[in-house]
C-alpha cells in the first residue's frame, strides 16, 4: 500500500519534473578553455623583467603574496647585510664562544665521578662559608699562604658533587664580595681557588675542577678590567671623561688608572706558589693593555715561567688556561710563543712517558695523555688559527715544533709525540699537508707510543687527503703506503677505524685493487668473529660511502665479498644498510633481474625482521615498511605476468603484517590485470585470478575508508575487463564495507570526511556505466548509497547534502540518451543501450529522483542556519538547476534554496550573485517571490 | 651625639715627593654644629729605630727605648682659626709642603719604609682644640714620601746582573749525604742593582741533580742595621718568597726569575751615619726528603739538610 503509495505520488511528480536534456559532446567542446603555448615555467625563478612587474604590483596591492614568488629583492639583501654584520662581530666573542662549548666539551668527557680523593684537602673546600671571612685589615698577602702540604698518605675522600658546589658557591662570594667594595677579600678567595689547581691528584676530575676554577678567574679578570676602565673613562668624584676605543692605547690612560693597574700587578706579582700566581697574572693578562701597547714580552715570560711547573696535568692546563687568554689580546703573534708551550709540554711529556714503570703505571699513562689530549688540541688549534693565511708563519711552527719542511729534518728532529702530531695534522693547513705527505705518513711511522691509537693518526690523514684534492699520483703513492701499514693490524676495529677515512679516495680514484684488498681485509677480520658495536658502526659508514658512491646497485652487488661482509652486520647498522640498499634499488626504475628481486626480496625480509612493532615508535619503522612497499611496487617481471603474481602472493605471505603493504600488492595486481587486459583478451583468466588475488587481499586491510578505496578501484578494473558480474559483486563488498564502518569500532575517532565524500561521489560516477539489472532493480545502487546517508551517524550533514547532489546528477545522468563516458571494453553496455525508450526505465529514475530532492531540501532546511547552511543551499541549487527543466515547481524549490541562502549569506557574496544570475538566466522570476 | 673627623688627601695612594705641595681636605662630620679653638695640622716624620716584636728573640730588642726616633721633619700649620663649624659634613681645605725650598733639614727625606727594626713613616694629624670641657678631636693618616725628582738617577740604571752557580761544593752548611754524592748544578744570572719600579729579573737553569728537585724559591731579605752607641746591630728578615719552580724541572730548560719588588716593605738601599736599610736575594733550592715535613715551622732562612742556598746582595735605587 506504501509502495503504491510511494509509485503514485512519484508519477505525478514525472509529470512536472523533467531531466533536462544534454549533449554531453557539444558542451565539451563549447566550454573547454582554450590552450596557449607559454615560454615561461610558473615555478621558475623570475625574469628581471618579471621582477619589475611584480615589484609594481605589489605597489598597487598591498594585500596581495604570490607564495610562489622568489624573495624580494630588497629583503634578500638585507638579509645579506645581516649576514655580513653578524660576520664582521667581534673577535674576540667569537674565541669566547669558543671557549664556552670548549668548557662544555671538557667537562663532557670528563664526566665528574661520585667520589674524589684528594692528596690534600684544601681548607677553602672544607670550611663553611662564614668561617673565612678573615678581617681585611692585613693587606699583605703572604698571611694567606700556607704551602705545608699534608704528606701524600693523609688521602681524603669528597663527593665530586660537594666539590662542585662549593667552587659554585666560592664564585658567588668572591663575587659578592668585590660588589660590597672588599676587592682584598675577592682576590684572596680567588687565589684560594687557583691554588686548589696545584692538586692534580684528582685525576678525573681535574678538568672540571679547571673549568670551575677558571670561570672563577675569568669573572675576577673582567671585574679588574672594568674597574680600571672606570678608572680610566671616569674622574674620582665619578664626572664622565672619556669612552675608551675599541683600540686604544697606554698613552690614552690617565696615570690613576694606570696605578690602580700595575697595583693589581704587584698584588698577584706578590703569591708565594707559582702556578697561582701564573694563574692570576693570566686572569688579569689583557690588564696589560692599560699600562703597554705589546704586552708580547710579559705573555713570553709567563710561557717561560710555566716551565717551572712540573706536573704534567697542572702545566698542561696551565698552558690551555695562557692559550686563551692570549686570545683576548688583539695580538697579531701569539703563535710563536704558543709552539713554545706545545713544545715545552712534549718535554715534558717524553720525560713522564718514557720513564719506566710496570702495568698499573701504564694505565696512568694512559689516562695522563687522555688529559692531557684536549689541551694539545685547543693550543694547536689557536697557533693555525691565524697562521693559516701566510706560508711563511706556517713554516716557521714547523721548525719550531721540530719539524722542517724537507725530509732530512722531519725523521731527524726528535720523535713526535702522537697525540701531539694527530692534533698537528688537524689544524695544518692543506697546502702543507698536501706538499707533505711522505714526510708526514714517516712521522706517523715513526710516532707509536702506545698511549695514543696510531690507527688515529692514519684515519686523520686520510680525511686530509680526501679534502686536499692532490694529484692523483700523490694520493696513490700514500693510499699504497696506508694499506700496506694496516694490513699489519690484526684487530678489526682498527683496521676499519683507518680503511674507513680512505673509503672516499679509494672510490673517488677508481682504486679497484684497493678497494678489493680493504673488502677482503675486513671480511677476512670480520668472518667468524663477534662484531661489536663500534665495529658495527665504522662498517656501516664503510658500506654507506660504498653505496652512495655507485649509482647502480648491480656493481655494488658485484663486488667481492660485499654480501659476506653485509651478513655479519646486525641489528641497527643493519637496517639502515638495507634500506639504503632498498631505495637504492628502487630509485632508478622499475626492477626487472630476477636474482636482484630475490635479493632485495631477502634484504627486505631482514629488514622486516628487524623491525620490534611492540617497541619501535610510529615513525621509527614508517620508513623500513615505505621501502619494503616502495621495492614491491617497483618490481616488473615484464611479460611474466604469472610470475609477477606469484611474487605478490609471496610476499603478502612474507610481509603480511604491514598493512600498507597490502595497498601496495592491490594496486599492483590490478596494475597487472590491466596490463593483460591491454595485451588482448587472451589472458582472461589471468585478469580473474588477479582480481581474485585483490578481492581476498583486500578484506585483511586494516581502514575501512581504504578498503573502500580499493574495492571501488578493483570494480573499475574488472568492468574494463569486461566481468560485470565481479564488478557487481565488488561494488556489493565496497559498500557494504561502509556499511560496517563506524565509528566505534575504528581506532580513529575523527573520518576524512572529505576523503570519503569523494570516493562514495567516485562511486556515483562509476554507477554511470554500470549495466542495470532489472532483476535486482535499476537504482538498487543508489538506493544502498541513500540508505547508508539515512543510517550512519558519522554522515556529516556536509556530506550527506553532496551526496543527495551527486545522486540526483547520477540520476539525471542514467536518464539521457546518450551518456558522456562508456567502459573502454565496448562489449558492455551502458544503461543508455540497454533501456532506451524504456518508459518504466525513466519512471524509476524519475521517482527516486522526486525522493532525493525532498530529502535534500529537507535536509538543507534541519541545518542550523549559519554560512555553511547558505553554501549548501546554493550547491544543491546549482545541481538542481543543471538537472532538470526548469518548470514553475523546480523554480520555487530553487528560488526557495536561495532564499535559504539570502539568509545566511552576505548580499555581496559571488557564489550566491553567480547562482542568481545562472537561475535567471534559465528563466525570469516568478511574480509571487 | 658623634663628630667624626677624617683626613682626605688629594692623591688616593697618598705618595708625594718633599717638594711637592701635599694637597687635601679635613672632612668633618658633626650631627650638631661645634666651636672650637682652632683647626691645626702638623706632619710628623721620623726614623724610628725600635720595634718591640713578641715571639722570637731579636738582638736589637734588648736595647729597646735606648735608641730615640730621628725626626725628619715636625711642623705644624693653623689651617684654620677658632670658630664654628657647623652640623652636617664640612670640608676644610689644606695644602702643606713638606720641604720648603731653601728651608734648612737637618735630615734626608728618607722614603717611607716599614721595616722590623727600622720603620720610617711620615704621619699627618689633624687637631680640633674645643677647650677644657671637651675632649679634642684628631685624626692622623701616613703619606707615603718617595724621593724627589732631582736626586733621582736618570733611568735606565745599567742593570746590573751578576752570574751564580750552585753546586754541592759552594754550600758552606752540610747537606743530606745523597745530595752530596750526587752532586747538582745549578746556573743563571739575577740583578744585584734593581730599580724599585722594574721586577729582579734573571733566570736560572738547573743543568744537573741527581737528587730530584722539590721547589725552587727566590728570597727577598731586607737587612736592617743600627748603630747602639759603638756597635752596629744587623738583622736580616724575610720580605718575601717567590717559587719559581715547583717540582723536578727539566733539566738545561731556562726558568726565568721575576719577582716584583713590594711596595713599602722596599726601599732605595740607605746607608746613613745612625742607620742603614740593605736588600739581598737568595735563590734557594729544595731537594726532595722526608726530613722538611718534620720540620713544619722552619725558618726559611736557616740552612737545612736538603737546602741549597745562594745569596747576593741586591742594591735598590729610584728612578725617575
């Protein structure tokens, strides 16, 4: 009775609604917008000549950025000026910034252990904060000193933690202090804290305590200067005399600054111990400015006074400590006086080393030159950092370190300390390396202390020689030299330490025997042995630099040994090794060798294996599982076809956790079912088994909206192949697939709505060339579609309206004569054949067509009004429009829609102007409106 | 009710040459206004011959209250005659010059020292006479008096430089049968006339010790003599020590030696009829032994077992 009912009401509407006719084919050809040639690509940066005219644009336009535009022309180079002005800064903050991540890099490596033991504990540790405040009256500083050191069995015990504090809370008062006028105090406190330099029983801790105890210095050092600069730029009732330039002179500086100057002098001039008071004097060094112009001889006295301190660690420092704050002094040649120091240090040095002690000694040692390293390396590095620029200068180090620049000299002077020359050969410039390389690799020879890696030293030349760019012949004559001397080393980590610095020469120079001999040395070194990981990680740069040097991944396959030597890797190295090795592989083309397949195929199973999904983050295995995904696609068996599918099948066995995978094996095997189908019909059942391979594939994707997707795109392929019957049933599966999506039971609570809206509208549009069952009923696609719009509440209203929309066009679509697409496989028919002039064909179409369009303005008219409400109002009243005759009932319902719009819509806005425009162009408005 | 009065001179380090004007203020700080009887300042200069040391026995001290002052100078000025001064601060200036030209001294104006035995000062007092009923109101403050210009020597002195050398065999006092043995040498070179405004400076290489070396030390000694009646009393004191070397140094490496002279407790070298101030340097030597930590509170100067000591006299002058 309903139905009859429903059948009634729609006839009646037939008769006043009608589909508006189309030629599909003229409208094309009358809108399409007509092609010009350009010369000029879009994204290409602009022509002068472009530039001018977008520079008057912006003129007239203020509002107006073309995100594609190139930078302007003025901000460019004020962004240069910045540059430019940042660069010109200061020396001088650039050594100090240097120092600060230098101070940082030492207190890293020597991390402060929990407990120190000290020869003697010094009372400035000790004593509670308020204890020393000592009356100020006595000026004369020898009451502070109390040089009786306690006798070496008297070892005391403190938290490093302790230590630090209290040198925390040392600055803080000293710093106090020198605010509350008591300067005598602040110094007498900071000798204390120099002197506690002078224990270098600590060990470990020792450079902490330097870095703390310097700061201390250093912020003692700037409170003088600033104090004598008052001096200097002001009178004592504090009237403003002068600003001092940047550069001035002793002259410049009125004799009461100059006093107070030299009275700091005579002050520090006057401790007792001598590495304080060398400390001290260094605090105060740029002081010297105040009172001579070329404070050159007093930093060569403190170099030479330094040589009174005996203790390795403690002049070490101490020399570090002169290094930098040499640097503070616009001196044009402290590199002279710094060599001397390096050489003093290696007097030193040999004398410690070479002393003989047994086994628990040598440890000593060892941790001796580890302390001692950084030092070397900040001095080497402040005497190139001027010297770079003159020949002359740098010879002139050479020869002063011993080292003259023929080979007579350079095995005659004496031996070199290893970690002494390594830190040489990272500050040398490259021209003298590159002149140099006999004399340097017999200097390396002949340096092996075994307190300091030689194969370091090697490593380091070969970086060198990589960034010299030499002759080739000279680069072969070392390289020769450098594998001939590690082939000597039995352990695998120092061999690859070296090999690893020279893989970029060795490859960049076509080496091919060498790089054969390094292969076979490492997996000579690796075979049958347990890798550690720093192996681990030298290997897989090795691997890496092999990799990144071929293009093609054949040759690399090629080469002996690289398989073995990739079968020791593990673990981290190891992926990172397979996945370079996988987008490698897929980056040039599609992948057509077999036993390059099966390969990648097993790399990808390992990398696969690798990958923990319990406890790798998300983005941590996104990256294996896209080049797993990324090799699968790429790969073609060319005519093979069968073949190709085993593969897929294959791998959905091997890899069947990735879910993304899955898409991938989809679209590939329809991919393959498209190829057969072009190749002829002849392969019919090969295109089934692919569609069946997709349609059992499909169900395991874990997202409904995805598997949609696929459903939809599967459907596609076998309506081309012409089996309406699969394609039936997939287009079933598809939405019936949506049908048990909700959103309860996705993890995701928020659906691309947009996503989704336009795949259900892809549908629609593939329901265009769908033959009709009339068994089944003509709109019983549509109707699905309407019924899922009416039963899902994750429907926005958004989408549910568009959806009504793009039903009505399918509608009005399946209703003309002749539709504007057909399936490519001519052998189906569309409904345009199928039913033409079939009367009750039309009537279907029809009636669900007056249902929709209730529903739609129904819809439309339940939505909260608001400028979405106008927007969608409009929408369906342009589809409304293009879709039927215009008749007086189609023109109410539109003139209704607009008036909706009117509503939530400002008068001025152009998609309501243009609709109205459009409707009255189809016909004048009624006179009742 | 609080006055306080201060004396505030023109230069903060308070050194003036004799002829030269000594310019300041009396700075009077008073919460009620006070009548006086005049403001007066004297300055008083003087060589004092005694000091009463507690502690350790000294020869002179027994002689102590036998030798009187030398006074250099003694006058005294009204700066200001009786009146009122008013509450609040009130600066009073003064100008006073220590040697008048052509004025006759009976003696040298001696630059300020602070010795042990000798000690010459050149105090400055202020006096604010306020009658019987009042207590009188002073303040006194030192100047530091270097000497005049013109007597000065034109700078530079040729420095003078004199050459050592310490072996076993120059130490007159026994040392530690190892150290004996073994034998060192010690050389360098180390200023025996010095201006007081440059540092002593040399240098001093060890060339040879068999015995390692603990420390090595440049001493400061003053030597201050006193002529009690017939006798002349000489005592030699520690002024100051400087390390120059603290553990085994390397061998044949150069050290230099450079010590500043301190201010006050140095003075150019005087050799006067009642008096005389002398300096001297030794360069001591400590050599690694148990024996120096039983002996904790030595004095420095004492020859020891494991000391070996060289010690030059050191003329200092001022220069211009």
């Amino acid at each position: 009775m309903e139905l009859k009912d429903q059948r009634h009401r729609s006839r009646k509407s037939v008769a006043r609604m009608e589909f508006r006719r189309r030629d599909y084919r003229a409208e094309e050809q009358g809108r399409v917008l007509r092609r010009s040639r350009t010369d000029h690509h879009p994204l290409l940066p602009p022509s002068p000549s472009f530039h001018n005219q977008v520079v008057v644009e912006k003129n007239g336009n203020n509002d107006f950025f073309d995100p594609l535009r190139g930078l302007n022309a003025e901000d460019s180079t004020s962004a240069e000026e910045k540059a430019a002005n940042t660069t010109t800064d200061n020396n001088s903050q650039v050594s100090s910034k240097e120092w600060t991540s230098f101070k940082r890099f030492l207190m890293q490596k020597f991390p402060v252990s929990k407990m120190i033991s000290i020869a003697s504990m010094p009372d400035v540790i000790i004593k509670s904060s308020t204890s020393f405040r000592e009356s100020s009256e006595s000026s004369h500083l020898e009451e502070v000193d109390d040089p009786r050191r306690i006798s070496q069995e008297d070892v005391k015990v403190i938290t490093g933690q302790e230590y630090v504090s209290r040198l925390h809370e040392l600055k803080d008062e000293i710093n106090r202090a020198w605010h509350a006028e008591d300067r005598v105090t602040a110094l007498k406190l900071t000798i204390k804290v120099a002197k506690l330099l002078m224990d270098t029983s600590v060990l470990q801790f020792y450079p902490t305590l330097f870095v703390l105890a310097t700061d201390v210095l250093d912020m003692l050092g700037d409170m003088v200067w600033k104090r004598i600069q008052q001096k200097a730029e002001f009178s004592e009732d504090g009237t403003f005399l002068c600003s001092l330039p940047e550069n001035f002179k002793a002259t410049d500086i009125c004799s009461d600054a100059k006093e107070t100057c030299n009275n700091w002098f005579c002050k520090v001039g006057s401790i007792r111990e001598l590495l304080p008071r060398i400390y001290l004097e260094l605090a105060i060094f740029p002081c010297w400015r105040f009172l001579i112009d070329q404070p050159l001889d007093s930093l060569q006295r403190l170099v030479m006074m330094a040589r009174g301190v005996v203790d390795p660690i403690a002049s070490a420092y101490c020399r570090l400590y002169m290094a930098h704050c040499a640097r503070k002094l616009p001196l044009s040649d402290i590199a002279g006086h710094l060599v001397t120091c390096v050489n003093d240090t290696k007097i030193l040095l040999m004398r410690h080393l070479s002393a003989k002690e047994d086994g628990h000694f040598a440890d000593k040692k060892r941790l001796l030159v580890g302390l001692m390293e950084p030092t070397i390396e900040y001095i080497m590095k402040c005497i190139f950092e001027n010297t770079s620029q003159s020949q002359r200068q740098v010879d002139s180090v050479l020869l002063e370190l011993g080292l003259g620049r023929n080979r007579e000299d350079l095995c005659g002077s004496s031996p070199c300390i290893s970690f002494v020359l390594h830190h040489l050969l990272k500050e040398l410039p490259t021209e003298v390396i590159r002149s140099n390389f006999v004399g340097i690799l017999h200097l390396i020879e002949c340096s092996q202390d075994h307190y300091f890696d030689q194969c370091l030293n090697y490593r380091l030349l070969g970086f060198r020689l990589s960034e010299s760019r030499s002759k080739p012949d000279i680069v072969c004559s070392v390289v020769d030299k450098v594998i001939q001397a590690v082939a000597q080393y039995d352990r695998l980590d120092q061999y690859l330490t070296v090999v690893d610095a020279y893989m970029d020469i060795v490859l960049q120079n076509q080496m091919d025997n060498h790089l054969k001999t390094i292969l076979e040395g490492i997996s000579k070194r690796a075979c049958h042995k347990e890798i550690h990981e720093d192996e681990l990680e030298s290997l897989k740069s090795i691997l890496m630099k092999l990799l990144s040097h071929f293009t093609d991944l054949h040759d690399v396959l090629a080469l002996d040994h690289f398989l073995e030597i990739l079968d020791v890797m593990y673990g981290n190295p190891r992926s990172n090794i397979n996945m370079h090795i996988l987008s490698m592989a897929t980056r040039t083309g599609y992948l057509h060798d077999l036993s390059t397949i099966q390969l990648l195929f097993e790399i990808s199973q390992s990398l696969h294996d690798a990958i923990d999904f319990g406890s790798m983050k998300d983005d941590e295995y996104q990256q294996p599982l896209r080049l797993i995904s990324r090799f699968v696609e790429m790969v073609d068996y060319g005519t093979e076809m069968d073949r190709h599918l085993t593969f897929l099948v294959e791998c959905r066995g091997a890899f069947g956790i990735i879910n993304e995978l899955k898409e991938t094996l989809v679209h590939s095997s329809n991919c393959l079912a498209i190829k057969a189908l072009k190749d002829g019909r002849k392969h019919l059942n090969f295109v089934k088994s692919c569609i069946a391979f997709s349609e059992v594939t499909i169900p395991s994707v874990l997202e409904h909206v995805v598997q949609f997707n696929l459903y939809i795109e599967t459907a596609e392929v076998a309506l081309l192949g012409g089996l309406v019957s699969h394609s039936d049933g997939l287009v079933v599966s598809a939405i019936s697939c949506l049908e048990c999506f909700d959103l309860t039971d996705g993890s995701r609570t928020s659906i691309d709505a947009g996503g989704m809206l336009s795949s259900i509208q892809k549908l629609c549009s593939l329901l265009v060339m769908f033959p009709g069952n009339p068994d089944q009923g003509i709109t019983r696609f549509p109707n699905s579609i309407l019924s899922l719009i009416y039963s899902k509440s994750w429907m926005t209203p958004r989408m549910k309206i568009r959806l009504f929309c793009g039903i009505i066009l399918l509608l009005a679509t399946l209703s003309q004569d002749k539709f504007p697409y057909y399936p490519y496989c001519a052998e189906i028919m569309g409904n345009d054949m199928l039913f033409f002039g079939d009367a009750s064909y039309a009537h279907e179409i029809a009636a669900l067509s007056e249902c929709v369009l209730q529903n739609l303005i129904s819809f439309i008219e339940q939505e909260p009004p608001k400028a979405a409400r106008g927007t969608m109002a409009l929408e369906a009243c342009n589809c409304i429009a293009s879709s039927f005759v215009v008749c007086q009932d189609i023109l109410e319902v539109c003139w209704k829609l607009i008036e909706t719009a009117r509503l939530c819509l400002r008068a001025d806005d152009r998609y309501l102007q243009s609709t109205i425009k459009y409707l009255n162009e189809q016909l004048p408005p009624p006179v009742a409106v | 009710m609080s006055t306080k009065i201060a004396l505030k001179f023109s230069r903060s380090n308070r050194i003036y040459r004799p002829s030269e004007p000594v310019e300041g203020k009396i700075v009077i700080e008073s919460s009620s206004s006070i009548s006086h009887y005049g403001i007066s300042l004297s300055v008083n200069g003087s060589v004092n011959l005694q000091q009463v040391r507690g502690g350790s026995a000294g020869v002179i001290e027994s002689f102590y209250g036998a030798v009187k002052p030398i006074t250099i100078v003694n006058k005294s000025i009204e700066v200001k005659p009786s009146g009122k001064i008013g509450s609040g601060t009130t600066e009073v200036p003064f100008t006073m010059v220590l040697k008048q030209n052509g004025e006759k001294s009976s003696e040298r104006f001696y630059e300020t020292f602070h010795g042990t035995d000798v000690s010459i000062q050149y105090l400055f007092t202020v006096d604010i006479a306020r009658g019987y009923l009042y207590k009188s109101l002073s303040a006194t403050m030192e100047v530091i008096v270097e000497s005049d210009k013109a007597d000065l020597l034109e700078r530079p002195v040729s420095p003078e430089m004199a050459i050592f050398y310490i072996t076993q065999d120059t130490q007159r006092h026994p040392l530690l049968p190892e150290i004996k043995s073994g034998g060192f040498r010690v050389t360098g070179r180390i200023s025996t006339l010095c201006s007081l405004l440059d540092p002593i400076s040399g240098e001093l290489t060890v060339e040879t010790s068999a015995v390692p070396v603990s420390s090595i030390d440049i001493h400061l000694l003053r030597v201050e003599s006193i002529l009690m009646g017939e006798k002349i009393v000489t005592e030699t004191s520690l002024i100051q020590t400087t390390q120059i070397a603290d553990g085994d140094v390397c061998r044949n490496l150069t050290l230099p030696i450079y010590v500043i002279l301190p201010r006050l407790l140095t003075c150019p070298s005087v050799f006067a009829g009642p008096f005389s101030i002398e300096f001297k340097v030794s360069i001591v030597i400590s050599f690694q032994s148990e024996l120096p930590k039983l002996h904790k509170k030595s004095d420095p100067r004492t020859p020891r077992l494991w000391l070996a000591v060289e010690t030059l006299p050191l003329e200092l002058v001022r220069t211009r």
